[in-house]
C-alpha cells in the first residue's frame, strides 16, 4: 500500500462545480452550446483579460479539433501564467457556471451533472468527499432547491466503499440569512442532515473581515449545542487573496476566523508565505490599508499583547493607543500607508508563528491547496509555496485540490507534488500529514 495513500483517498477541500473539466465541459455542451447565456462568462472574462471571448466558437472548434479543444483548454483551465488574480480565476469558472445553469434551469438534467462529477472522484480511488458549493442568487426558493439537489446526490452516492458529505456555503455578507435558509432545508427534508455536516464561506474574502460573522458564530454554536444531532461546524476561506491590506492583518484574520468558530482555514498562505516574498509579488503590496482595518489591528495587538510578546512580537501600547486615537477622529475608509522594513517584515514572521501555535491549540486544521495556492494566491515558485512553512509547525494540515478541473489537477497529482518538493520521504510525510478523516466534520454529532 502507498505511503500516502490516505492523503490520495480523502478530499476535504474541493468545490463541486471546480470538478468539471474541460472535457466534461464539451460533452456537457455538445448538443445545446448554442442555447446558453454566455453572458456572465462573457463580461467577466473581457473585463479580467481584456479579451472579448466567442464561447460559441469555443465550442464548435473544441469539439471539432485537438488544436480547437486546446484553444477551449486555454480559455478554462487557470494557469500559472493568469497571474494571481481570483478575478481572472472566476472570469474562467464562470464558463462551467453558465453551462450548468443550462442544465439545472432549462434540462432539469443537474443531477446527471453531478453524478458525473462523483463518479470521476470514484475513479480516481476516492474514498471520502466532503464537497461544497455556493448558490449565487438570494431567490430563497432556488437555494433550497440547489442544495437539497446536491445533498441527495451525494446522499444517495454513498456506498460501502465511498462516502460522500456536503458542506454548503454561504454568502459573507449575508451569513445569518443563509444560515435560516439552511435550518430550513432541514426542517422540511430531515433525512438530508446526515448528509450536510457543515458551512463553507468563500468567494472573494477582501472587504469581509472574520469580525463581521461574530454573531452569526455565536448563533451557531447556540444552535449546536441545542439541537447536536444536526451540529454544523464551518470551514472558512481566509489570508488567501489579501492585496486590500497588511500582512498583519491578513494575519489576525485567519487567527479571528478559528476563535470565533471555524474548525478548518481554506488556504491561510497568509501564515506560511514569508513576508519577503509576500511584499514583492506586487508593487508596494499591503503597505496601505483601510484606517479601520489598522485601527482593527492596534485593538487586536493591545488585547493579544501578552501572547504575542511570548513569540517576541513588540507591542508598544502606549504608541498604539495615542495612533488609535488619532484614527478614532478620521475616517474609516482613509488610506493608512506604512512601508515594510527587515525589522517589521521580521515581527510579521513571529505574528505567522504565534497563530500557527494558536491554531494547533485550538486544533484548527488548514486546508493546502497546493496548486490552487500558486496560481490564484499569487506565491512565485514551489519553493517558497506556505505549505513548507505549516510542515515545519504543528498545525493540522490537509491536501485538498480545490477545483481540480479548472486547475486540471486531481487530489493524487497534488499529493504527488507534495511529496515532490516537501524534501522528505514519503513514509515521514505521511505521518506528519496523519490520517486526514480525523478532521472530517460531522464527527460532533451523537452517534
């Protein structure tokens, strides 16, 4: 049996409509590719590319050609050379997106899209799913209906050698409500709630701090502890994508996340890409912030102080109350600039150790997508990828592939990877990873 055979069988990162790949994507669109709104696809590829794509023509030539099925590769599957950016990531998601609405909304056919997508995963050698997926629209009705389809799916792909679980997320901005949509769907289809064992939020993470969920984390654990046989416990996309401020805040974000409730980070590069390497991806990167984010950090390091000083992080309160009270009497949308130097970035890298420590306190895992991780998080090459960063620590650490198909990675190539450029054996990589199942949500529940 191989090392790692228990990294390659488990998926505990991946969201359902990423699964799809760019064949999937031809066969799904053979007959009806000229019906689709593309528009959404459209606009946001023009706007993240500046290229206006013909999706029709896509399509046509795919499927009609090698030469056109790479072209249709190209406009779908995000590469190394797209830069960083999770606008362009969406812009080429927002392909799969268009199609399966067709499929849901005019076929009524999504579940054979889905079963498709479990099937591949049975193929690959997976033992144990947990997927997610997020429905974009407020339109209460359809997001019952979008969740209750995927619930069942992968309720009813159960088998005695696979497990499949669901995790559904919801919007940051309208975390409670989503949260009432949910009991709802348990409320009238109660044979689900085995199946759906928690919440996922994603999406863009800039312009929604962790602090922002405190009450909806606070109405969930209530819930949790009220009614524990349909407990749900959240996985929370954070320090990913953090261009919008500091690395210290990026920092405190993913700390925020797990004390206020979240059991697994998605991504958290934020606490292994090291602060050099992090401020030079972009001219003058997290040097400026919003006022109100500073004025979030100087609360959050005066109430830390204690701890942080143990990692040898200075925190000089007298300064940081009278910078407060100046930021107290501006706005909170001004601009705050304060350039990096070896000194700061050095304190940054005893913030990353200090919340590591943290999360293996709380026992908090993270989720490392390894490719997902240097295409969209922007990190410069595999040797300076934060996975190296979270080995070295004692956090409790997963691989998952994200979206496998628009990266055209499965779960076992990224293993692979992994164990590529770890700079270990695979046997010592194995058990620092451990048995990943032992972070599979659902465990809480009375049995």
């Amino acid at each position: 049996m191989k090392a790692l055979h228990l990294q390659e069988s488990c998926e505990l990162h991946v969201h359902v409509g990423g699964c799809l790949y760019a064949d999937d994507l031809l066969e799904l669109g053979r007959d009806i590719y000229t019906e689709v709104d593309w528009s959404l696809f459209v606009s946001s590829y023009e706007r993240a590319f500046g290229v206006r794509p013909d999706p029709e023509r896509l399509f046509r030539e795919g499927l009609r050609s090698e030469k056109g099925r790479e072209c249709f590769r190209r406009h779908y599957v995000y590469r190394q050379e797209d830069g960083g950016d999770f606008g362009r990531f969406q812009a080429k998601f927002d392909l799969l997106i268009c199609l399966y609405r067709y499929w849901a909304q005019h076929l009524h056919r999504e579940e054979e899209v889905l079963w498709r997508i479990v099937e591949r995963h049975r193929r690959e050698g997976l033992k144990y799913v947990e997927y997610r997926a997020m429905f974009g629209s407020g339109d209460p009705e359809h997001f019952l209906h979008f969740h209750r389809t995927n619930a069942r799916v992968f309720q009813q792909a159960c088998v005695r050698d696979f497990t499949a679980r669901y995790l559904i997320s919801l919007p940051r901005g309208a975390a409670l409500e989503g949260y009432e949509l949910v009991q709802h769907l348990f409320a009238e289809s109660p044979e689900l709630i085995p199946s759906v064992v928690g919440l996922d939020f994603c999406f863009f993470e800039e312009g929604h701090p962790p602090e922002k969920l405190r009450s909806f984390f606070a109405r969930l654990e209530a819930d949790n502890q009220r009614r524990p046989e349909q407990a749900l416990e959240v996985a929370y996309h954070v320090g990913e994508v953090f261009f919008d401020k500091s690395l210290e805040s990026a920092v405190r974000w993913c700390h925020q996340a797990a004390r206020w409730g979240a059991r697994r980070l998605g991504h958290a590069i934020a606490l292994g890409l090291d602060p050099e390497v992090a401020v030079a991806r972009r001219p003058g990167a997290h040097e400026a912030e919003p006022a109100g984010e500073r004025l979030a950090q100087i609360t959050y390091d005066l109430e830390q102080a204690r701890e942080l000083e143990a990692f040898g992080v200075e925190v000089e309160g007298g300064r940081l109350r009278q910078e407060a009270e100046e930021l107290r009497g501006g706005s909170a949308g001004e601009s705050v600039c304060r350039p990096y130097t070896p000194q700061r970035l050095e304190q940054v890298r005893r913030r990353q150790d200090f919340v590591l420590a943290e999360l293996a306190r709380l026992g908090v895992a993270i989720e490392s997508c390894p490719t997902s991780n240097l295409r969209i998080g922007g990190v410069p090459s595999p040797s300076r990828h934060p996975l190296w960063r979270f080995l070295r620590s004692e956090v409790g650490l997963v691989i998952g592939a994200d979206d496998p198909g628009v990266f055209d990675q499965p779960l076992a190539a990224e293993v692979d990877w992994v164990a590529a450029h770890a700079g270990m054996g695979k046997r010592a990589l194995a058990r620092r990873l451990g048995d990943p199942r032992r972070f599979r949500f659902g465990q809480q529940r009375p049995s």
